[in-house]
C-alpha cells in the first residue's frame, strides 16, 4: 500500500483565509501547508501564531522565499510558506 503525502494551498490570507489555515493546521491529515500571500509579513506573521499556538506546526510551515530576485520583482511575487 502506498503512502499518501498531502500538500494544501491556501492563496490570499485575509479574514477568512487565515481562519481556513489555522483550521488545515490542525489537521492530521496534512503534511504539508502552502500559504501564498503578496506580502511577506503578513504571511510571516500568520506563521509564527501558529507555531506560537502549536511548535508542531513548525514542520508544515516552513517559509521558501526567493530572495535571488530584483526588489520590484520581490514585490509582485506572493510569499510561499510550507
């Protein structure tokens, strides 16, 4: 039997996005979750709540970010969190 290896996507962090990423944290299920937003704080601190809430969390939210690309490029880019 194979194993399965769940990755979820959540693009745009507002209101009820962050609510839905602090729900699929919590799920057991998930291996891996991607939070794609515009700005990089606004992700980055959605990221350190819910480690806050949970250290757990740390291992599905690891922050990628490409930092080798022009700052106006940076800007338009979203900020990837697994």
């Amino acid at each position: 039997m194979h194993e399965l290896f769940m990755i979820v996507a959540v693009i745009g962090t507002g209101r009820v996005g962050e609510q839905v990423v602090h729900e699929l944290a919590k799920n057991a299920h998930i291996d891996e979750l991607l939070l794609i937003e515009r700005t990089r704080d606004r992700a980055e601190g959605i990221r350190k709540d819910l480690v806050d809430e949970d250290p757990g969390y740390e291992e599905k939210l690891r922050r990628k970010t490409d930092d080798n690309l022009p700052d106006d490029t940076k800007k338009k880019r979203p900020i990837k969190l697994n």
